[in-house]
C-alpha cells in the first residue's frame, strides 16, 4: 500500500523532471516578486529589512499557489484520476503521496531560493535559520491544505481564479506563524514557540488534509 | 430520522407556508421590541455614553455569523453523510445570508471601533479571524455556482464548508487566546454573562429575532430553490415533447 504510494510520488516526480522548467518557473516567479518590492518601496535597508519577512512569506504563498491548479489536472483530463480512485489504495494514501511529489517540485526550491532573497533584503545571519525551519515546516502544509482547494475545483469553470479564492483564508495561520517566527528572530527573541506551533499546524494537515482532498477528487471522478 | 419526509418538495413547501406568517411575525416582534429597549431603555455605557447602543445590531450580526456558518457546516454534513436532498439546498441557500450577517458584523464593529478605539480597522485575532470568515463565505459561494452540473457544486461546497468550519472555534476563543484589543466575551462564559441584565434582554431579543429572520429567509430560499428546480425539469419536459408534436402536427 505505501510501496504503490511512493510509486506514485515516484512518477510524479519523474513527470515533473521532464519539464524541468515548471519549478523553474516557480522559482522565478518567487524570487521576481520579491524583487519588485525593493524597487517599488525604495532601498532603505531599515525599511526592506522590516517588510522582509512578510514579503518572502506572501511571494512564497503565491508561488506555491501558482503551481497548485496542475495538482490533479492532467490526471484528471487524461483519466487517471478515476483509476487512483477506484485502485485498492486509500485514496487519501495517494493524494499524500502526490502532495509529497508537489512538495519535492516547488515548496522545497522555493525555501532553497529564501536565502538568496533574504540577501536581497539584508536578512541578518541570525534570521535565516529560524526562515529555513519556518519555511520547512510551513511549505508543506501550503501543499497539504492546497491540495483540497485543488481538488474541490477540479472541473469548475474559471478554476484556477477559485483556488486562490478557497486557499488563502486556510493558508492566513501558516503565513502568521511563519512571518512571526521570522520576526521574532530579528527581535532577538527565540522563534521557537511559532516553529512549534507550525509544526503542529503540519502534523494536522497530515492526515486531515489528504481525507478531505479525497473527498473531493471522488466527487470529481463520480 | 423522520427528516427524510420532508424531502418531499411539496410536503416541505406546504410546511414552509405554514411556519413563515409565524417565524416571520414573531421575527418582527423581536427585532422591534429588541430596539425599542436597545436604543430607549437600556442604560448608556458608563464609559462609552450613547454609542454603546450599536451593540445591539453589532454582537447579534456577529452571533449570527458564527450561527450560520455552524448550520451551513451541519448541513453540508448532513447532505455529505446521509444524503438528504434539502440538507444542501439549505447549506446553499444559508451562505449568502451568513455572508450578509458577517459583513454587517464588520461594518458595523468598524462604525463602533471609530469612536471607540480611534481606528476603522485593527488587525487583531478576532477581526481577522471574523474577515476569514467573510472569506470563506465568499468562497463557498462561489465554488457553489462554479459548475456546470448544480448537484457537484452543491457537493464540492459542502467539503469546503467542513473544512473551514475549524475558523468557527477559533474566533469564538481568539479574545482568550490572543492579546486582543476587541473585548472578551461577557455573555456566553464560562462563569455565566458579566453584562448588566438591562443590557442583556434587549441584546437577546435582537438575537431572537434575527434567528427567526434568517429561519423565515431560509424558507423562503429553499422554497424558491425547490420552484427553480421543478421549472427546470418542466422546461426539459416541454423541450423534449415539442419537436415531437411539431412532428406529428
């Protein structure tokens, strides 16, 4: 059962490698966001080191927002989809398996690209250990929870404005955790009760985001 | 469950027209004896003078928010479990009603927090929290319209609702969790209400009445869901017989 979930995490994986270029594209349209800020806002390195957090926070959001309608759709459209569904592997094993794989692709290169933003915005040596963990533990759950907001709009008109829509309000605790311990970091004081608290955001998402996703993905295939 | 007779449309639209004159009258009488005593009787606030009176619209739109958005989340549990076919029409006919209670709760906390705080608007854990919540309203309504077949949107809004119903809880508690400027909570407490009883009686029967309103509107929903749909299957009849009498005409 989990030896057909790693398959599954496998070849999604091996897909993804194909086309290279989609986490490629995350990664840039992640730290191109960022960029832009510094430009809009002016160089002041008081000003960009107090909006740094936020700022790599909501482009990291977005980036992964970005990649989230392609979740399920070309298994939907090619019918894969329906034999996930029917095969004796928990569904929500699968939907587990394909966040991993999503994860893989774009949440972990958009934490390995944070550091080079946070240069940009003259984040101190102290900061970027509690940015990586926060973003570690962060970045998954931003899969999980946009895995069902993927899933709940498979075949809607206009779905890839929708996820957005569904997602955010979920991801609202994620990206106050996570801006927070960054914060705290640059305050001198400890980042260690938001690191906890995302870590137990993850441990919920864990099993309850993939139940509801497959929820979701059986409505679709029905 | 005796519910299942209900989801007979004519049976439920005969028991809809016999409870609205009642849940809409009684509804009236609540609202006007609640602002009577709300906006004449009630004591002004020691510290807030007159302008604490906007409590009386404030905290019921804010209990209905929370209220309907529990009814929409039991719904959708109902329709999702036992498949009961008025259980995601009411889930659909409630969102829009709920977003509504919702947006007066922020208007109107925005009008009190002018005077009161000196800002439209704060970010703390029980305004963002309850701005989440208009959020998801606003997403569970349109995820409802998003399909081109009613029954999967009605479906996939259901989930959506249960899935955001962990927000319900997190703004109830959000004024003892978190370090917050909005008041904690005087009425439902562990302790029993901390509020002056002259203030309270007008505040409940603000919240009965508009418990019986969002009822009446319910039904009124339902019912024009259930009319919409049997014009629909009347339309596909009509449709599918008139080439056939062309023919034979």
């Amino acid at each position: 059962m989990v030896g057909a979930a790693l398959s599954l995490a496998g070849r999604d994986l091996r897909l993804a490698l194909r086309q290279r270029s989609d986490a490629g594209t995350v990664v840039l349209f992640f730290v191109l966001i960022a960029a832009l800020f510094p430009l809009a806002i002016g160089p002041a390195p008081d000003v960009l080191l107090r909006i740094a957090p936020g700022v790599i926070w909501v482009t990291a959001l977005l980036a992964v927002l970005l990649s989230l309608e392609r979740l399920f759709l070309a298994d939907f459209e090619d019918g894969s989809l329906e034999l996930l569904a029917l095969a004796p592997t928990p569904l929500s094993l699968l939907v587990l398996a394909k966040c991993l794989a999503h994860w893989l692709t774009t949440g972990l290169p958009v934490v390995l690209a944070a550091p080079v933003i946070a240069l940009l915005y003259g984040l101190g040596a102290d900061a970027f250990l509690p940015l990586i963990g926060a973003m570690l533990l962060g970045t998954p759950s931003l899969s999980l929870i946009g895995a069902i907001g993927a899933a709940l709009t498979l075949g809607a008109r206009r779905g890839g404005v929708l996820v957005p829509l569904l997602v955010l309000p979920l991801y609202v605790p994620v990206l106050i955790l996570g801006a927070l311990a960054v914060d705290a970091a640059l305050a001198g004081r400890p980042a260690t009760p938001h690191l906890l608290l995302l870590g137990a955001l993850l441990l919920a998402a864990l099993p309850l985001a993939p139940l509801a996703a497959a929820a979701a993905l059986r409505q679709a295939v029905e | 469950m005796p519910l299942h007779r209900f989801a007979n449309p004519g049976r439920f639209m005969r028991l809809a027209d016999r409870l609205l004159p009642w849940t809409g009258g009684l509804s009236a009488l609540a609202i006007g004896v609640g602002l009577y005593l709300g906006l004449f009787v009630a004591p002004p606030d020691y510290q807030q003078g007159e302008s604490v009176r906007i409590m009386y619209v404030h905290v019921p739109s804010a209990w209905m928010a929370l209220f309907v958005y529990t009814c929409v989340a039991l719904a959708s549990a109902v329709a999702l479990i036992w498949r009961h076919p008025l259980a995601d029409l009411a889930a659909k006919a409630s969102s829009p009603i709920g977003a509504a209670f919702t947006f007066l709760a922020l208007v109107t906390g925005s009008l009190w927090g002018k005077p009161m705080w000196g800002a439209w608007w704060v970010w703390d854990a029980r305004l963002t929290s309850v701005l989440v919540l208009f959020f998801l309203y606003l997403g569970h309504m349109a995820l409802m319209t998003a399909f081109e077949d009613p029954a999967r949107g009605r479906k996939a809004a259901a989930v959506l609702a249960l899935v955001g119903f962990v927000n319900v809880p997190i703004i109830k508690f959000s004024v003892d969790w978190w370090n917050t400027l909005h008041q904690p909570a005087s009425v439902l407490r562990a302790d029993g209400p901390s509020i002056h009883p002259e203030m309270l009686w007008p505040l409940l029967a603000m919240a009965l009445g508009f418990k019986l309103y969002y009822v009446s509107l319910l039904l009124v929903r339902i019912k024009s869901e259930l009319i919409e749909a049997r014009l629909r299957a009347l339309n596909r009849v009509a449709m599918a017989s008139a080439p056939a009498a062309q023919q034979g005409g």
